[in-house]
C-alpha cells in the first residue's frame, strides 16, 4: 500500500511542504493499516481449545464476551497471544444453569466461549474417556482416509504411535468439523485430522 501510494502522490515538480504533508498522510494510512491487521488476527485467533460434553470446541478471542471473562478462573482471564489453551466445560451446577446455556447456545454462544464454565483438562477426564472411541473404529467408518490418520499418528509421534492406545473425539472448529486424536491413557491431544466423524 506505502510504495503504491507514494509512487502515486510524488513528483519533483510539487513544492516541499505540499510533498511532506502526502507523505506524512501515507504513513498515518499505513499505520492505521497495521493497527487495524494486528487487531483483526488478535481477535480472530484461537485462544482455546475447549472439550464440551461430547466434542472438542475451537473457541476464538472474538467468540468470549469481554465482559465475562473476568469470572473465569484466574489463571484463564488473560487469553493467550501465541499457543491456545487445553481446558474442559464444567457441568452445570443446576438445571437453571443448564437451560441458560442451552438458550445462550441458541443464540450463538457455544459453552466454550462461557468464561464461567472454563475448569482445567485434567477434571474432564473421565467423561473425555467416556465418550472418546478407538481410532481403528475411526478408521472403518473411513477407510480412504485410513493412510491419513496413521501419517497424522506417525508424524506426531514416530516411531512411538504403534505403543499408543489412540481414540477419537469430534472438533468443531469456525466453519469446518474435523477429529481431535488423543491418547486414551493420558487423554493427550496427539493430532487433529480433516474428517468430520459425527
């Protein structure tokens, strides 16, 4: 946008000042630019990735109320610039609870993106145990793309992937449906994959 405009706007025939000020005006349209992109992939970016029931969420800074996340825990208020967090939906303490965010969900506010239910992986392991099934089920639902899932296996853990016991849960990303891979013994997320198996 800086070059095009300035090959735009300069000539050796304007005066100085007049040259100056185009330019000057370019650079705040440039800096502008750049404000605007860095808020743009800020708020766009995913900031965790969050079990729910039964299926992994996506959950992007945009998709969080910003004025809830102070009643998360304390550790979850500051969203991450970088690597995305690894943490689970609690169930809900009440039936009134449960049908509030039934009705939020309705409205477009996936129980990810509630501040208020956010808990750490680890408590949901029982219930990610519970409703993860085996990769070999995975790989008979879709056989073209059983070549796929093992490379997937095989690039995140070598030559280890034969010694795992892999099982897999539903991840609802934006706009796509993918597979979150896991570890059925430590409930690891090993390796996502391109096939939506609801």
């Amino acid at each position: 946008m800086g070059p095009l405009l300035t090959f735009t706007v300069f000539s050796r025939s304007k005066p100085v000042g007049e040259l100056r000020r185009d330019l000057a005006m370019i650079g705040l349209l440039q800096l502008a630019a750049l404000v605007y992109g860095l808020w743009t992939v800020s708020s766009a970016s995913p900031v965790h990735l969050a079990f729910e029931i039964d299926r992994f969420r996506v959950v992007h800074a945009i998709d969080i109320p910003k004025d809830e996340i102070n009643k998360a825990l304390r550790e979850l208020q500051r969203l991450p610039w970088t690597v995305s967090n690894l943490l689970s939906v609690r169930e809900f303490t009440t039936e009134k609870e449960g049908f509030e965010a039934k009705m939020a969900a309705l409205n477009g506010l996936s129980l990810g993106a509630r501040p208020e239910l956010w808990q750490s992986y680890e408590k949901a392991r029982p219930q990610i145990l519970k409703v993860a099934k085996p990769a070999s089920d995975l790989k008979q639902r879709f056989p073209a793309q059983a070549n796929m899932i093992d490379a997937a296996l095989t690039s995140a853990l070598g030559r280890s992937a034969a010694n795992r016991v892999v099982g897999y849960v539903p991840l609802v990303g934006r706009d796509k449906f993918w597979t979150v891979l896991l570890d059925l013994n430590s409930t690891e997320v090993i390796a996502f994959v391109p096939i939506d198996s609801f």
